[in-house]
C-alpha cells in the first residue's frame, strides 16, 4: 500500500510532497545511510488538539512500521549480527 494513500485513508491530510527523494541533508551529515536519510515535515497551528497530534503520531508509526516491513534497506541495516 502507497504511504500516502494510508496516511489519507486514515484522516492524515499530505498536502505537499516533495517531487524529488533527496535525502535530508542533516540525516546524512550525521553519518545515516542515504537510503534512510528520508524525513517527513508536519506544520501544527493552534487550533490542532493535542488528541489530534496523539492520533497523527499513532498512524505515523504505523506508516513507519509498514515502510519498514516492505523496505530491504532497513531489514539489512538492522539485520541482527
């Protein structure tokens, strides 16, 4: 499943997405492998609920976790040795 089409399906608006995957530039200065150096940007105003950054960082994990299961980059960096 597309990463933005389950942060939609589960009421995370995206209203910007980037055109390009450069990695973030400070991931990479502190050593994170390109493949990993990727970063997600949110803006709050002051009308958002504490409720609603509770729920937004729920289903980012969750958004995170499937990344990861489907991603071979993060299965051999965190491979256990």
């Amino acid at each position: 499943m597309e990463t933005l089409s389950f942060l939609s399906e589960n009421g995370v608006d995206v209203t910007y997405v980037s055109e390009s995957l450069h990695a973030n530039p400070v991931m990479s200065a502190i050593g994170e492998d390109r493949g990993l150096a990727h970063t997600a940007r949110l803006s709050l105003s002051r009308y958002i609920t504490e409720e609603e950054i509770d729920y937004t960082i729920e289903i980012f994990t969750k958004a995170a976790e499937l990344l990861r299961s489907i991603s071979s980059t993060y299965a051999y960096t965190n491979a256990v040795a």
